[in-house]
C-alpha cells in the first residue's frame, strides 16, 4: 500500500516559502517534488481555503505564506491539505455476528482511537516555526552546506 505524503511534502513546501522574499511559482514547487503543478494548486487550494498561503496570478506571482509559523501547527496542515485518517487499519466486518469478532473489532477500534488521539495530540503541539527552528540549527551546525538546492521561478 502506498503512504499518503501530502502532509509531508507540504511541511516541506512550506518551510521552503517561509524561506523565500517572493512568491513560488506552482510550476517551481511542483519541479521540487517531481509531480506536475495541477497536483500543486489542487493541495496548496486547501491551504489557501484554510488561511494559511495566499496566491497571486500573473508575472511575479505564485504562492506565499500568509501567516506567521507559529500559528500553524503540523495538525492544521493534516486537515488543510484533506489528508486520510491517520490508521488505514480496519475492521473487515463492521457488524459481525460472530462473538469473537465482536471482543477483536472492539479491542482493536479502542486501540485504534488511542493511538490516533495520542499521535493526533502530537502533531497539534508542534507548530512550523519549531519545524524551521530545528532546521535552522542543524544548518548553524553544518557551515557552508545547503539543505538541498533552491527553487526558482
């Protein structure tokens, strides 16, 4: 099964902006992640409808962030860009008529529920600007390298 990485890769795109003093281009972000700049405007859309990024058309165009990092926490993100539940693990019968599979659905959607708060709690705590901190100090540790190699247009 395929991992969903839209959360990922736009942590990733918008740590990028934060960076930048001009907009970035769908056509610039989408060359950084190797898709195509449809797949682009349809995820940063959600982003936009959220508040956090704002688009311009035109020369000297693209998209920016909107707001200050600190407001921004990985969670908000998550449901910004209509990312999955977190856990894909289900029950193969919902309703079974089956005791047994009644006691292991019910203990599995109890850990399930869990889990999914205890990480959900976790991601809710960390804004962008502790993800561009902790970069930030990794790049002061490593003088003269660069993360990875800038977009442009």
């Amino acid at each position: 099964m395929r991992n969903d990485s839209r959360l990922s890769r736009m942590l990733h795109v918008l740590l990028h902006m934060a960076r930048r003093d001009e907009p970035m281009t769908s056509e610039a972000i989408a060359r950084m992640l190797g898709t195509n700049a449809v797949v682009v405007r349809r995820t940063m859309a959600g982003l936009r409808e959220a508040g956090y990024v704002r688009s311009a058309k035109g020369h000297g165009g693209g998209w920016s962030i909107a707001v200050d990092l600190a407001t921004i926490s990985l969670l908000d993100v998550h449901r910004a860009v209509g990312g999955p539940r977190v856990f894909a693990m289900g029950n193969e019968h919902p309703h079974p008529d089956c005791l047994v599979e009644k006691v292991v659905n019910e203990t599995l959607d109890d850990a399930m529920r869990q889990a999914e708060a205890l990480l959900t709690a976790r991601l809710a705590q960390v804004s962008l600007a502790e993800l561009a901190r902790r970069f930030d100090r990794r790049m002061g540790a490593l003088p003269g390298q660069c993360a990875e190699r800038e977009p442009t247009g």
